[in-house]
C-alpha cells in the first residue's frame, strides 16, 4: 500500500485516540531506542522515540495497539489495512 505523509499524520492521530481508548498511555522519549509496548506499574504505556521519522512513529505504535488486541475496536478501512499488512511483513 503507498501512503503518503498525510495519511501517516492521520493514521498516528487515529492510533493516539485508540491507545487512549484501550486504556493504554502513550509517552515520547528521547533516547537509544525505537520503541514499543511495554507494562508500567499495571499500567500499559507505549514509549515512542521523540527523534524517529513520522513512519517510523506510526509503524512503532500501529505494531504495539496489535499487540495489546485492536480486533475488537473499529478502525478505518485504510488503517485496518495498513495494521495488516505491516504484521505480514514481519
């Protein structure tokens, strides 16, 4: 699927409100890594590198809400598909 910037700016819009949804928080750090799930205090946090490229972000926490079950909860039609094929290319 070719996306361009826009669609990524939506897309990590789109997964920013789902996080919040799923009860999990969403945290930028600046450091020596790329990302991903991981469980606070029983809390579910995703940390995403400040200093990664827009896809970069959007593929980082598209891949850590699959992790955490987005099967149950509405997505668009273009995201949905975009989750999907991101998990095949792994």
């Amino acid at each position: 699927m070719k996306l361009k910037e826009k669609d990524f700016e939506l897309f990590l819009e789109e997964l920013k409100n789902l996080a919040t949804q799923m009860g999990a928080k969403v945290r930028y750090e600046r450091g020596d890594f790329a990302g991903g799930f991981c469980l606070l205090k029983e809390n579910n946090v995703i940390v995403i590198n400040k200093l990664s490229t827009l896809q970069k972000k959007v593929t980082i926490l598209a891949a850590a809400l699959k992790e955490l079950g987005v099967d149950d909860f509405y997505l668009p039609p273009k995201l949905r598909e975009f989750i999907d094929e991101m998990d095949g290319n792994r």
